[in-house]
C-alpha cells in the first residue's frame, strides 16, 4: 500500500530558455529579460492517474498567507488530492523558519484545525492519520 505525499512544490516557474553560457553584465543593457513557463503539476498528475495507477491516499500541502482554510479546500479539489494539509506562512506566524506549525487537515468530510505543535509531531500525526486511513479503507491483499 502507498501514500503519497507531496510535502513541498519543487516549483511553480521555471525558466523558459537556458543560456548556455554564464550570462555577463553590460552596462548598456541593463538586467536579462527572463521568460517563465510554469512546470508541471505533479501533485496534480498523481491525484489525477487512472485507477490501480494511483496510490489510494494522496496528500498534499498548502503553505498560505490568506484564506489559508477556502485556498486548501480549493486546492483539494483542483488537484484531486485526498487531503490537503493547510498551514498559514504570512510572516506574523513565525512558521517558516520555525520548529512548530499549526495546521488544518483538509479532506472532503471535514477540516481538522490542529493545535500548535512541533513540526516533527505535526509529521507524527499525519502518517498516524494517514495509516489509520489506510487500514479502514484498504483491503489487504
């Protein structure tokens, strides 16, 4: 049995061409004009594969600055996922950089607003959540 969980973006943009050589400084012209393209959504592609090609619990995370709890929900739907572990990063929390996070487990039931704790037990949590999951709706095989 797998779960997936996708804990960080790799990235939403990336460059759109590569120069193949180190690109120098001139004077005259000012900083590179750099053309994005946005990256795959792999999150996305997981939660969306076809049956027997998709693990039966996939996670995702929401790192928000607003709206932390409607942004995740919509998250949730847009890429399929199971759960969306949502978290507020605006700078007044202190989370990122941090060693504790207060989280809200989105899942189509419910949303679970966790109390502040350190990161590794919001972790702890997670895959106890996550494997109690498993067992009540998995057959084993």
């Amino acid at each position: 049995m797998l779960i997936a969980v996708f804990a960080a973006a790799v990235a939403d943009w990336r460059v759109a061409s590569r120069s193949s050589q180190k690109i120098k400084k001139a004077a005259s012209s000012g900083a590179p004009r750099l053309e994005l393209v946005e990256n795959p959504d792999i999150l996305k592609t997981v939660a969306g594969a076809a049956r027997g090609q998709r693990p039966p619990l996939v996670i995702g995370f929401a790192a928000e600055t607003a709206q932390v709890v409607e942004y995740a929900k919509r998250k949730r739907k847009a890429k399929g996922a199971d759960w969306i572990v949502a978290n507020d990063v605006s700078p007044r929390t202190g989370i990122m950089g941090g060693d504790h996070n207060s989280v809200h487990l989105v899942t189509a039931e419910n949303v679970e607003d966790w109390p502040d704790l350190p990161k590794a037990e919001v972790a702890r949590r997670l895959l106890a959540r996550a494997a109690q999951w498993l067992a009540e709706n998995t057959a084993v095989t």
